[in-house]
C-alpha cells in the first residue's frame, strides 16, 4: 500500500466515526430550538372583516393615575391596585420622565399637587365632578370593552357612561371651535397596529388626580399593537403648543380579560354628585 493509499484509508475511516451525543449537547440543541421558536412573530388574529383583532375587555398595568410622573404615589387615593411600581414614571419621553410645562403652566400643576391632599374647589380633580375622564385618561384608569365593526372601533369604558366611535375613514373633523370631554377621533390601521389621533377636545379633564392638566390645543396620537392573545402596547403622544414646551409620550401595557362570562360593571356617577361637597370639607378634630 501507498503512502497516499494509507492516508487515504485514515481520512475515510475518520469520516466514519460517529460521535455519541451527549445529554448535555441534546439539552442545548432542545433549548436553542425553543428559543428560536419564542422569536417567532405573532401571528395577529383577524376580524371577519379582515381588521386586526383587538376585541375584548382590556386593562392598564399596573392601573390607577395618581399620578403620571411618579408611581409610587399609586394607592393613596384609596384604590385596591393589583400591582405598584416604587416610583418611576409612565413618560418615557422626555429622559427625565417629567411633564414638560411652559414657566406658568409648571407653576400651577405645583400649586396643585402641593394642596391635592386638602385642595380648594380650582385644585380638585374635575373626575370628583363626575365629569367625563378625556382622552388618553380613560384609556388608562377605565377597564374597556373593544368591540369592532366594519368600518370602526367601538370603546366602551366602565365609568361615567362614557365611550368612544372611531371611525376607520378620512371623514371631515368636527369644526375647531366644538370642543368636547372625549374629542373627535379618526382611526387608521398602519399593519397591526391601530393608529387613533384625537383632536377638539377640551381643556376640563386632567391626566391624573394630582393635577396634570392641558389646554384646548391638546392633540392625542395613541398606538395600540396587540403583542400576544393577552397582551397589548399602548403608546400615546401628547401635543399641545399652548402648555407645554415640547411633544411627550407615555408608554402602558394593556391586559386582556380571559375570565369567562365576564361582564362589565357601570362605574356609575353623574353630574352635580353631592359627595363632592364632602370632599372639601375638613372634619372636626
């Protein structure tokens, strides 16, 4: 035999050796298949009318609006949430997680907070009025019934009677001067995700119960992208020349309710309520 023959024969039965695997290298190769299959994308289920399928009742995490800009605040106004964050801010935009104020209008909203504990009937929350919560607050303190119909998207909250339509269409906008508690909202699809931007509302409803507030310019984009069967983003944009010095974003995650045969409750409380009274009465000591 050759050298080259031999070196040939050595290479052949080299090729041949089968190594055995080992419980460890399985395990490794099981794990890299399921995390492949985690990073799949979701497939999001379709209306019969072809939209994306967000229906159901959904609800903010963790719930509450004591307080946008700082969370730990959540609970003190006697609300039972299922979850609290030890501070923090539900503004990701801008860095410093704070509202970004005009001069005059930072000085009001701390007049405000700094008496929201024994307020005066101007440093009261207007919710205590029963008035509608505006948009985005009652995304985000309501748990909401989504229904959608051809051409639409139903929102259904649980307090105050209060709703929104949303029609998909470029329709015309109410005129400037109609200003309402929940505004005039059009709706679009951009892939997935529910593009709503809301214009002519008024300058009544705060963003939460210790004060943060807007004018009658205010112009609110939300994006809702449905994540998994139970989960949904919710990132909105808040515009208004009038207050602030610059757009901000706040940044929820929404929940879906899978109970079964869950209904939605009235939150019910109107007009001229007269616990508010009480309210701003101090008790005897």
């Amino acid at each position: 035999m050759t050298l080259t023959q031999s070196i040939a024969k050595a290479v052949l039965a080299a090729a041949c050796v089968v190594l055995p695997i080992t419980d460890a290298a399985a395990d490794q190769t099981a794990t890299s298949r399921q995390t492949a299959a985690s990073k799949q994308p979701y497939t999001q289920p379709r209306t019969p009318d072809g939209q994306p399928d967000i229906r159901g009742f959904w609800h903010i995490v963790p719930a509450g609006s004591y307080s946008l800009e700082d969370q730990s605040l959540q609970g003190l106004g006697g609300g039972d949430f299922e979850t609290r964050r030890p501070g923090g801010t539900r503004l990701v935009d801008p860095p410093d997680g704070k509202i970004p104020y005009q001069p005059w209008a930072a000085a009001k909203a701390k007049d405000i907070y700094d008496h929201h504990m024994d307020p005066k009937p101007h440093q009261l929350d207007p919710q205590s009025r029963c008035w509608l919560q505006g948009v985005p607050r009652a995304m985000y303190q309501s748990e909401s019934n989504y229904l959608q119909t051809p051409g639409q998207i139903v929102i259904l909250h649980d307090y105050s009677h209060s709703y929104r339509v949303i029609p998909l269409d470029n329709r015309p906008r109410l005129p400037e001067h109609m200003k309402l508690f929940m505004g005039d909202a059009r709706g679009r699809w951009e892939g997935n995700t529910l593009v709503i931007e809301t214009t002519n509302l008024n300058d009544l409803p705060w963003f939460d119960l210790v004060g943060s507030f807007h004018s009658d310019a205010l112009r609110v984009t939300e994006r809702l992208t449905r994540v998994d069967d139970a989960t949904m983003d919710y990132v909105v944009l808040i515009e208004d020349p009038k207050m602030y010095t610059r757009p901000w974003t706040m940044r929820f995650v929404m929940k879906r309710n899978t109970e079964a045969n869950w209904e939605q409750w009235e939150h019910a409380c109107h007009e001229g309520e007269r616990s508010l009274d009480r309210l701003l009465t101090r008790p005897e000591r």
